[in-house]
C-alpha cells in the first residue's frame, strides 16, 4: 500500500491533508476530533495580538453559490482570525501538540506590521512546541483595513519585511501564505522567498460578493441592511488557485521554494493536482465545513488507491510531475490537430452539441442526417476546440481525436513535426528555430 507520510520542511505528518487556518482548527475540541478523524495536520486558527481579542458580526457571516443540484461551489464569509483570547489559544496549543506528537500543528498568526508585536508573540508561539508558523497576509476583510492581512500580502516590501522579522525571533519554519487579490502572484512569493520564508501556502480567498438580495437590495450576508465583501473559498476557487500555485513553481525566482496548496480541495483528485503542480502538501477548509471531518477518510483512501494503481510508492514520487508541462501558450504545438467523434451509441441525441456548435462555435455537427435527428460531426468544419465535449451531458460520449494526413478543413498535410508560435509564418516576429 501507499505510504502517504509527508516531510514538509521537516515537519512530518501521517498523510498531506492538514485543515487549513479556519473554523474548523479554532479551538482544541475541533482540532483533536479532527486528528481523531485522521487528518495529518492543522494550520490553527489565525492569532492576534495579546489584549482584547476582536469582535465579529453577530449576524450572518456567510454567502454561497450553489450548483444546480444545490451543491455547495463557492462560499463567502466575512468572519475575522480567532475571537478567543490569545492565551486561551496558546495553552490548548500546546495541550494539543502534546497530545498528538505525530501530527503537524502550525500557528498561523497575524499580528500588526510592527517588528515589537512579532517579537512579543513569536517566543510565546515557540513555547507551546507547535511545528512551524503560517503568516497569514492574505485575510480581505476587516483587518486589512486595519493594516493587516492582505493588506500586507499585498505589498512584497512589507512580506519581506515581516518575513524576516519572524525568522529573527523564531527558530522554526516560517509558512507565508499568500493572497490572491494581487495581479501576479509571483511577486509576493518572491518576496517571502527573499526574506527567508521556508514556503509558502495559497490561496487565501477571493475579494467577493457572492449575491445582491433583491428585496433590499444590498449584498448578502446582509447585516441590518448592508453587506461587506467577503473572502471567497470551496471548488469554485480551485482552478484559480492552481494557476497561481503552477506560477509559482514555474517561476524560476522561486524554482524549490515548497507550496502548500489551498482552494477548493474537496476530494482526493483534487488534492493529487496540487501536489503534481509542485504542492509538497495541501490544505482544506471549505469541504471540511460543508461536509465534516471524515471527509478525510474518502481523500486518504481515494490518494492511497490511486497511488497503488499508478505504482507510486510514496507522495514524493508525483510531485511537481505536472510542473513541467505548464507553458506559455506561445510554445504550444501548432501541428497538433483534433476531431470531435460523437459515439452513436452513448448519445443520447439531446441536441446539445449541435446548438453549441451552431450558434457559438463553427457549424460543425449535424441535427439531421437524411431526414433524421442524428449528431454527427463534420471534419471539413470542425477546428476541434472541444466546446461540444463540455457541454455534452453524457460521459465520454464525445471524444477528441488527434489526426494526421490531410487535415479534411484546411485540405492541407499536417505536418508531424512540433511547430509553435514563435516559428509561425503568420508572427511578425518570427524565428527560424522554435523555443520550448
Ligand atoms: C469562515 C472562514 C474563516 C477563515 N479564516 C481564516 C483565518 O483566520 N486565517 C487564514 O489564514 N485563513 C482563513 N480562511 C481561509 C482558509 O484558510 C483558506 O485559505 C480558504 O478558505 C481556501 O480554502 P478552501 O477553498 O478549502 O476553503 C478562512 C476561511 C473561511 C471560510
Ligand atoms: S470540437 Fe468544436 S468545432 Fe468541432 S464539433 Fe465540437 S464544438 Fe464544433
Ligand atoms: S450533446 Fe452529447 S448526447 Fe447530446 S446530442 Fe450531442 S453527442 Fe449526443
């Protein structure tokens, strides 16, 4: 069977689910039933400063969108790091930690951008034994507005700045996590990088608002008539996430620099692409409070399964595979050419294709072949974008097929070699030889 123990910056957990900075880490009692559930670790709920702690909403604090089936894809929230007071968090800390010596515990922490507010937490933090700190530049509500959060990540001269604080007055790992309410990411992990951060975590959540309430017209959550935005998380973020995290691991300022990945990881799958794009570990918050603790259960068994089927022995084996096949669209193969085919005997001829074709795309599938209802691709017509296939309700009835030969559309030979852009007759810029 697969092992699924990770070592993430020397921090060892038994598999890479850990939960990540939020509801569900806020206090022992979530914390210790989550490790009893099995998951490998926790990025406790982040901390402020030392005196009275701060206040959220008594109101509603959530917004969700929802998938036809009323599944939760996207939710909203607008709640504030940990209303417990510091000390209470510490000393359960540091209960926990002993409690359960095998799981990975970080303190997530965000305190104001002052080097004397690290330097009087960071010892506190270092005595409850905890594994590491995440420093959490990412939250976009509330306290940004006070200087903090992402309104720090968004600033690399401030990450590097704080970040070298916390590895003056720390002697563990140092997790920055980033937010993504920034143009390009590359920027803050660069600077944590260059302030001496051991990795970086992403994504915080999105700057949203996720409804307006029609009846009184302001966002929802409504709070006696008005709303905020709030930070937006759960599977609808994940392909945003990724992108960043492939960015990150691509760049070669930041080439090594170990990601732990965040956003929408609801299941094992999920989890598998992080880690492929170069996450050594990941992090989950959102399916956890829409579905409990145990959801871990169905991620481990699913990750261990499939490793075994691949022959991965270890989580090692398959990270960062997919990095390398994340490129620019300029180096992408020109004489690479696909059909639709449509399996007769899936289809369920509802007429989806062909109207998606007809009206968006480029005439290419039939509703009527000699009198009958019938979907057939037509080759002379098809580009093979592939739209039909996303909007084709039946699994796998459409397939794209690459071809060779004479391309039917253009009524030229295709020519077998790789050719991108850079080489394209149609640049203006133009090279001889093509650049990967
Ligand atoms: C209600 C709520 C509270 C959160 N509080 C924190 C926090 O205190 N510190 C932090 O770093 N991130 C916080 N987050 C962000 C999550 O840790 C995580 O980065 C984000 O939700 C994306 O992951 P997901 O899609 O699995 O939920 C919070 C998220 C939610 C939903
Ligand atoms: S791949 Fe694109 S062009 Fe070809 S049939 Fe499908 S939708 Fe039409
Ligand atoms: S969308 Fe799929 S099932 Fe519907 S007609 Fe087209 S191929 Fe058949």
């Amino acid at each position: 069977m697969a092992d699924l123990t990770t070592d993430f910056l020397g921090i060892k957990s038994p598999n890479p689910f850990w939960l990540a900075s939020a509801p569900p880490t806020d206090k022992a009692y979530n914390v210790e039933r989550a490790f009893e559930a099995g998951w490998g670790g926790v990025v406790w709920k982040t901390l402020g400063s030392e005196g009275p702690p701060v206040v959220n909403v008594n109101g509603p604090r959530y917004g969700a969108i929802f998938g036809p089936d009323r599944r939760l894809m996207g939710l909203n929230n607008i709640e504030l790091i940990t209303d417990r007071s510091l000390e209470i968090n510490l000393q359960e800390m540091t209960e926990v930690k002993k409690r359960w010596p095998d799981r990975a515990i970080i303190a997530s922490i965000m305190v104001p951008c002052e080097e004397q507010a690290w330097k009087d937490i960071l010892p506190r933090v270092e005595e409850t034994g905890v594994d590491g700190i995440e420093l959490n530049f990412g939250c976009p509500h509330g306290m940004s507005e006070r200087g903090m959060g992402a309104a720090v990540g968004q600033v690399p001269e401030y990450i590097q700045m704080v970040t070298e604080w916390c590895k003056k007055y720390y002697s563990k790992p140092v997790i920055v996590k980033l937010t993504p309410n920034i143009t390009d990411v590359r920027y803050p992990a660069r600077a944590a990088k260059a302030g001496g951060a051991d990795a970086v975590s992403l994504i915080n959540t999105i700057n949203s608002i996720v409804e307006v309430d029609l009846d009184n017209f302001a966002p929802v959550p409504t709070i006696d008539g008005k709303g905020s935005h709030g930070g937006y998380c759960g599977p609808a973020v994940k392909p945003i996430a990724m992108n960043m995290v492939a960015e990150i691991a691509r760049d070669p300022e930041t080439a090594g620099l170990p990601i732990s990945g965040i956003g929408g990881i609801s299941t094992w799958k999920d989890a598998a692409e992080f880690i492929s794009l170069g996450c050594g570990n990941v992090q989950v918050c959102t399916a956890a409070m829409t579905y409990g603790f145990k959801i871990v259960q169905e991620m481990i068994s699913g990750l261990s399964e499939w490793m075994d089927q691949k022959g991965y022995d270890s989580i090692d084996d398959f990270v960062g595979r997919a990095a390398p096949n994340v490129t620019d669209w300029k180096y992408l193969n020109l004489n690479y050419v696909t059909k639709a085919k449509i399996d007769q005997d899936l289809c369920i001829k509802c007429g989806r294709c062909h109207i998606a074709c007809e009206d968006t795309s480029h005439q290419a599938i039939t509703d009527l072949v000699d009198g009958a209802r019938k979907f057939e691709v037509i080759d002379e017509e098809c580009v093979g974008c592939n739209l039909c296939v996303n909007v084709c309700p039946v699994d796998s009835c459409i397939t794209m097929e690459q071809i060779s030969g004479v391309d039917p559309r253009t009524q030229k030979e295709i020519d077998p070699n790789y050719a991108n852009w850079t080489t394209h007759p149609n640049n203006p810029s133009a090279v001889t030889e093509p650049a990967e």
